[in-house]
C-alpha cells in the first residue's frame, strides 16, 4: 500500500510540475504582468491555453485581453537582436513570434548563438575525450602506446584550441 501513495504522490508532483501557473498566481490574476512575462520568454499566443488549464481548479478564467496587451509588451523585449543571440547561446532557435520586418537581423544573431553554443558542445567533448587519454596514458606500460597517445592528445589540444579561436570570435554580439 505504501508503494501506491508513493506512485500517487509522484503522478501528482509530475502533474503539478507540468502547470503553467501556480493556484496563487491563478487567484492574483495579474493577467497583463503574466502576459508580459510570457511575451519576455517568447510564447506564441495560443500558450493562453496552458494557463487556462492550469488555473481551471480554481475557477479562474484568464484575462485574454489583458494577457495579450502583456505579451506584446514582454515580445519587445523578446524580440532583439542581444536577446535572439543569448537564445541562441542556450541553444535554442528563437520563438517564432517577432515581427517579419526584424526577422532577418535577428535570425542572424540566433544563429551566431547558436554556433557559440555548437561550439561550445564541441570544445566539452574534446576535454572529454582528452581527460579519457590522458587517463589511459597513465595507466599505459608500453611506451608505444604511451607515444600514439600523446601524439592524439596533441591533435585534440591543437583542434580543441583551434575552436576556442572560432568560439571567441561570436562569444559576444
């Protein structure tokens, strides 16, 4: 039985967890506040929807005008070319929410994010790999083996730097 109301507790955390908005902040109804810290993340329009879910126990029905004046207010915040790039450094693709006008400038600078981010993921993957040899060159008896080791260790220290050189040259907008 105890196993049970541990599963149930579970499911019930999980479910609570997956909620847009807290009962609180559904009993507030700060509707525009919320719209605008929407518009700051990005959300499309229809996100109005998790929220109506979320606050649905509680018999609360969101504001959709006032979450819409909120959201536009937050999207100009959103919709810049510092902010594209630093979505673009978490490795994200940027909202499809800003207007079509400003969309190539900040496409450009997702992308140069998104390249620090790619990155990045690849000089954390040869320090990986180089910590893996240099292990295995500690652990090595023969001097030949020790000899091939280093001399792979070398190409990634040399492709490792070669990539920080690139990652400098987006690592700011």
């Amino acid at each position: 039985m105890p196993l049970r109301l541990i599963a149930a507790f579970a499911l019930l955390m999980s479910l609570a967890a997956c909620a847009s908005l807290s009962e609180k902040e559904c009993l507030a109804g700060n509707w525009e506040e919320i719209g605008q810290r929407d518009g700051r993340a990005g959300r499309t329009a229809d996100f109005i929807v998790n929220h109506a879910k979320a606050c649905a126990d509680t018999g609360v029905t969101p504001d959709r005008a006032a979450w819409e004046r909120g959201r536009q207010a937050g999207l100009t915040a959103y919709c810049t070319p510092l902010n594209a790039y630093e979505v673009g450094r978490s490795g994200a693709r940027l909202s499809p929410v800003c207007p079509a006008a400003r969309l190539p400038v900040l496409e450009q600078a997702n992308a140069r994010g998104r390249r620090y981010h790619h990155l990045t993921e690849e000089i954390r993957d040869l320090r990986r790999e180089a910590d893996d040899i240099r292990a295995r060159i500690v652990a090595a008896d023969d001097p030949a083996t020790r000899g091939a080791l280093l001399s792979r260790l070398n190409l990634l220290d040399l492709r490792r730097h070669m990539l920080e050189t690139r990652r400098n040259a987006v690592a700011r907008f």
